[in-house]
C-alpha cells in the first residue's frame, strides 16, 4: 500500500494491523512529541519521524525503506549521508543505513539490489513507555519481478529507544517455489576516518577487495582494532554477533546482532574527495546465499547503541 503525504507534524495511527490513517492532532509541537509522525522530507517525499521519550529520534524513508538519521538524547546524529545523496526516486538515498536485497554487491540484477529503489509501507507503529517503534513491508511487484520473478514479503521493524536503535528485517517466501537471496544493511557512520576503528573482528576470515574488488584477496585478521588508513572495502566471514566502533568523534558505539553472519567495512578513500572523511561504512551482511523454500521465513536484527 503506497502511502502518499503532503502534510508535516501528522501522527500515525491505525484502524486494523494493515490500514493507515493519518491524523493532523492540533496544539502539539513537533520538538516535544513522542512516537510515530509522518512528515515530508527532502524531495516532498514521505519520511516518518520517530521519537522514544528520552527525546532519542530516527528518521526513515518510505522510499527504500531508508534509515537516514538517528539522533541519540544529546541531540548528536551518529549516522551519515553523502552529500551528493539525491531524493528523487531515480537513485536509491546513499546513506544512513540502505536495504542490500536479495542482492549485495554486483551480480545478476543491479548493484545491491531492488530494495533500496523501492517504495515500503508503513503496517504497524507503536509508542511504548521507553521507545517508538514502526514496522515497514515490501512485498514484489513489477518492478522487481523484472529482474528478480520470485513472490517475497519483507517486514522491517524499526525501533528507538533510550541511546539505541534496533532493526529486524523478516523475509518471506510467498512464492510456490524455492528462491534464494543475500543481504546487508549498508550502515553509514558519521566518523573521522583518521580516528576512527572497529573492534571484534581479530581472527575473521577476510575477503579483501582491494585492489581488485573482481579477485578478493583471502586473508586472516590479525589486528585488534581495525583502522581506515586509505581505501577500505573487506569482508569479513562469519563475524561475531558484537562489535565495537569507536567513530574518532567521541562516540563509542557498540554493534550487536542476530543471524547476521559476516561485516563489512567499507570507505572509499579519494574516490569520494568531497566527504570520505566524515563516514565509514560497518555492515552487517549475510553474504552466503540463504534458501527459503515456499512459506519459510530468515529473521536478522541489529542493535546499535551507545556504550
């Protein structure tokens, strides 16, 4: 169900699990709500705003499914997008944290896949005593049967609470056939490069793409705190469900996760002049193709906070 929306500071609310309403509530400020609002972001298009009542706050894209801001109580914004992102529909939104689905990197169909270039729906929200939280879906359509002629269901919860942001992206197989897939959430980080490190990946099986991201490099970790000297695009194979991110920005961020079974670290050095030193990408994937057979359903999450 698409949702179209040229109003700000309108609440979410529902009649039933799949029926989406929105309602216009006079005499509230838009600094000083909590939950789940919907308002036009940049481009005119739909961005929902959530806000848990510690005043911690996300903001995510219909288009893409797209998680573009997380601001923790302080106010501070711990993710990134590009400069040179575009809101226009034509090209998925490069930054916050961009759907990888059912592909990650080159391959058959288009790079990472459909799911970044397509518009979610919103099918639940909630407003709990310590979070706020919505549930987006992507079911296929045209547009990805035309590169990709399965019948899936994506579900991906959102929620932020006190310092945290979580996500759990469920996918179905509605088809009468099996069908496999891979998948990575594409997180970027607000970071100084020069400073910034990952820890928790010492002793991971490493698939180094430079300088031939086409023939990775097999390699072993062996550093305690990974950096970001130059160029930065490696795999690391069954990565450990926590990592620790120090951002060089005073920030540690601790990375935790379920049925996300390698990272990636990713920056593209010089490649990108105008604003590689303010990011580094950390990416939970699951690279290894995951088979569903008909009605069977994988299940990831993610858990960033603040140590």
């Amino acid at each position: 169900m698409a949702m179209m929306v040229s109003v700000s500071n309108s609440f979410l609310t529902f009649n039933s699990p799949n029926h989406l309403r929105t309602s216009r509530r006079r005499g509230f400020c838009a600094m000083a709500t909590t939950g789940v609002r919907v308002t036009e972001g940049e481009g005119n298009l739909p961005k929902l705003v959530l806000t848990s009542p510690d005043k911690s706050e996300a903001e995510i894209y219909l288009f893409g499914g797209c998680v573009t801001s997380w601001k923790v109580a302080s106010g501070k914004d711990l993710l990134f997008v590009r400069p040179d992102a575009v809101f226009n529909k034509i090209k998925p939104i490069s930054g916050g944290i961009p759907h990888c689905f059912p592909q990650f990197g080159p391959g058959v169909i288009q790079q990472h896949g459909f799911g970044r270039n397509m518009d979610w729906s919103v099918v639940d929200s909630e407003n709990a005593v310590d979070n706020a939280a919505v549930t987006l879906e992507l079911k296929d359509g045209p547009y990805s049967r035309s590169m990709w002629d399965f019948a899936f269901h994506a579900l991906y919860k959102v929620v932020v609470g006190a310092d945290c942001l979580s996500t759990e992206l469920k996918i179905t197989n509605t088809d009468d056939k099996p069908f496999s897939f891979n998948t990575a959430l594409h997180t970027y980080f607000r970071a100084s490069v020069t400073g910034a490190s990952v820890k928790g990946l010492k002793g991971c099986k490493t698939l180094n793409k430079d300088p031939d991201p086409k023939n990775p490099i097999e390699g072993k970790e062996d550093r305690d705190a990974v950096t970001f000297p130059g160029f930065v695009d490696c795999v690391y194979l069954d990565a450990p469900n926590e990592l620790h991110f120090d951002n060089g920005l005073g920030d540690q961020i601790i990375i935790k996760n379920t049925n996300w079974s390698d990272a990636v670290l990713w920056n593209p050095h010089v490649q990108m002049e105008a604003c590689y030193r303010d990011f580094v990408c950390v990416e939970n994937a699951k690279l290894g193709d995951v088979k569903l057979e008909p009605g069977q359903s994988w299940t990831a999450t993610q858990l960033l906070s603040i140590s």
